[in-house]
C-alpha cells in the first residue's frame, strides 16, 4: 500500500472527527437531548465504538479511492464523495428512521450532513491523491 492511501487514510479520519463533532457534537445535541428516551442508558460509554467505525471507514475510503484513482483532479473526488455519501448515508440515516422512533427530520439531517461529510472527505482524497510527491533536492 502507497503512502498516499495512508495519508488519505489520515486526512480523512482527522476530517471525519471534526465533522462528527461539530454535526453531532453541537448541531444537534439538543435533538439527541430532547430525545434521551430513546437512547441506551449506557449510551456514553459506547462511543468509543464511533471513533474505530470512523477510523474503519476513512482507512476503506482511502482504500478505494485509491483502486479507482485516475487523477482527474478535484471532480473526481467530489463523484467519489457523493456515490460514497449515497452508499453510507442513506441506509444509516433512513435505517435508523425505520427502527428507531425519531422524528424524520432528525433521519433528514442525518442523511444531508453525511453526505456533506462524505463530498468533502472525497475531496479531500483528490487533493491527497493529487499531491505531488516532493522532489529530493539536487546533489551538489
């Protein structure tokens, strides 16, 4: 596996975190709040188990991003990021409308941000993957 993959892998993961924070985090923690019935009783001390998805996922979709790479720049990567988003999101996001009694608007924003999420993790891949890799400098 090249270093691109692996940087990607990286990009991507940091990228995600971020994302999941401020989507999760801050947009719609008084959703989640508002809902506490709903949820585990123990539910704080699972989400570890969202940072290995995160790290699982980033690694899979710098994997394959690069199987398919053909560098054509950032349009590509914004093709890759939506089928991705497309995949993902929509049985995440209306999977959990069907067993889980949230409102659907909850399902909605689920299914928009993540497939913002994953637009901007397939840019990130092309502008990894475009990088060009730095050039030794000259013997003297």
């Amino acid at each position: 596996m090249n270093k691109k993959v692996w940087s990607g892998f990286i990009a991507v993961f940091i990228v995600m975190e971020i994302l999941e924070f401020i989507v999760n985090g801050l947009i719609l923690m008084s959703t989640y709040n508002s809902l506490a019935s709903l949820w585990r009783p123990d539910m704080m001390s699972k989400l570890w188990i969202y940072h290995v998805i995160y790290l699982i996922t980033s690694f899979m979709l710098s994997f394959l991003f690069s199987k398919g790479y053909e560098g054509k720049g950032m349009g590509e990567g914004l093709r890759y990021g939506f089928y991705m988003g497309v995949l993902l999101a929509i049985p995440m996001a209306y999977g959990s409308y069907a067993m889980i009694a949230i409102p659907y608007s909850l399902a909605l924003t689920w299914f928009v941000c993540g497939m913002i999420e994953y637009i901007i993790a397939g840019l990130v891949l092309a502008w990894v993957f475009g990088m060009k890799p730095k050039e030794a400098a000259p013997a003297s």
